[in-house]
C-alpha cells in the first residue's frame, strides 16, 4: 500500500509568481483534501476534490484553485503569491469524502514567497 | 471562542511520565481525530474516534459525546513522542472539512 507522496518538498518564490504543489493520493482513495497550515498555527482548509470534481471549499480566494486527475492525484495552483501564502501545505487523501473515512496526510511542500 | 479547544498549549514532561492532552470542542461532530505533528511539518494520524476509546500501544484516545470532549493519553512517555498533538473535528454541519484545535507541543525530557 503506497501513502500520500507530495512535491516538492521545499519551494522558495518570489510575489506574483505562480505555483503548482503536487499530491499523490493513499493507493485506492478517491478522495483529496489541501490544507494551508501558517507557522505557529493550525491547518487551515482549502478544498477537496472528489472524482476530479471539487465538492467544498474553505475561505480561500479564487487565485488558489486545484485538479484532480483520473488516477486522483492532485495539484494545488496558487496565482498572483503574495508574501502571507508561505506556509506549509499539506494534502490528504480519505475514501468517497464521508465523514467517518479516516484521511491520511502527506509530509506536506514548504512554500517561501520573498 | 475557537470551536476546538486544546489544553494545555505547551506541556514539558519527564520521561516515563504519563502525559493527558485535552480537547473540548463546541459543534456538533462526525468524528473526531488526534494527530502528532513532528517539526518539520508531516502529520499522522492517531486516532479517530466517534464514540468510546481506542488504544495503540502506549497511546489512549477516550471520548465522552455528551461532555463535548476527548482525551489523549500516553502511557510511559519517551522523548520521540515529543511533537505537536492536535485534536480536530468533523462538523455535522461540513462534511468536507475538519475544524482544527491548535496543538498542544510535547516535550519529554530524557
């Protein structure tokens, strides 16, 4: 059974470029959520993607968006960085999006934006 | 007030010392889970609970529905269990999303 893999690990930008982050889900699950954890604080939820179609959504503006391809990997996309969007990002794959499905969590890309 | 609550935030501890982190929480819930963070930003899943108690090894995770709160123990503390320990929910009112506590940082000293 092959876990949650994320890429890159580290990441440093400059404000106003683009990223992409990468997920690759728990072998078997459908289901891929992104969280943005700021240093010092709690995860902070982005969005989840069910079956390639994303089914809820935290506060988050629209600059960041995401995919979820057949094989239900997943990206994250952030436009237009801004210096506040340096945090780690974590994703984590679950089955069918249920409530009750445990989700299991990647090691998470380390995004600077100087 | 934050719908999860993790106390205490910080706990420095000796080694063999058994360790209880507390969570209280004010929603509604699917489900509840502990997680350790180890710096360096990974998370792992401990527990998920709805009801009762679990255990792993030297881990404990009690629940109490009706008291809106969880308990987590560890038995014959060590210093690798020092990290980050964090409670969250499942909302009946978000599926999709946990609600997170803000961690209580562990440190157990040889």
């Amino acid at each position: 059974e092959t876990g949650v893999t994320q890429s890159p690990t580290h990441l440093i930008k400059t404000r106003g470029q683009q990223v992409t982050l990468r997920c690759s889900s728990q072998s078997g699950h459908n289901t891929v959520s992104w969280y943005q954890q700021a240093l010092g604080q709690g995860p902070q939820f982005i969005f989840q993607y069910y079956r390639e179609e994303e089914n809820g959504r935290g506060n988050f503006p629209p600059r960041f968006s995401g995919l979820q391809f057949p094989n239900y990997s997943s990206e994250l996309n952030v436009n237009a960085l801004e210096l506040d969007d340096s945090a780690l990002y974590l994703c984590a794959s679950s089955l069918d999006g249920l409530s009750y499905n445990e989700q299991f969590f990647g090691p998470g890309t380390r995004l600077t934006v100087l | 007030k934050n719908e999860v609550e993790q106390s205490p935030q910080n706990l420095t501890a000796q080694e063999g010392e058994f360790i209880t982190i507390n969570c209280s929480y004010s929603v509604g819930i699917s489900a509840l889970h502990w997680l350790q963070q180890h710096p360096g930003g990974g998370i792992v899943s401990l527990f998920m609970l709805s009801s009762g108690k679990k255990k792993h090894g030297r881990l404990i995770a009690t629940i109490n529905i009706q008291e809106k709160h969880s308990s987590l123990h560890i038995t014959a503390s060590h210093p690798r269990d020092s990290a980050v320990y964090i409670c969250a929910v499942r909302s009946m009112d978000s599926n999709y999303q946990l609600i997170w506590g803000a961690g209580t940082k562990l440190i157990i000293k040889p």
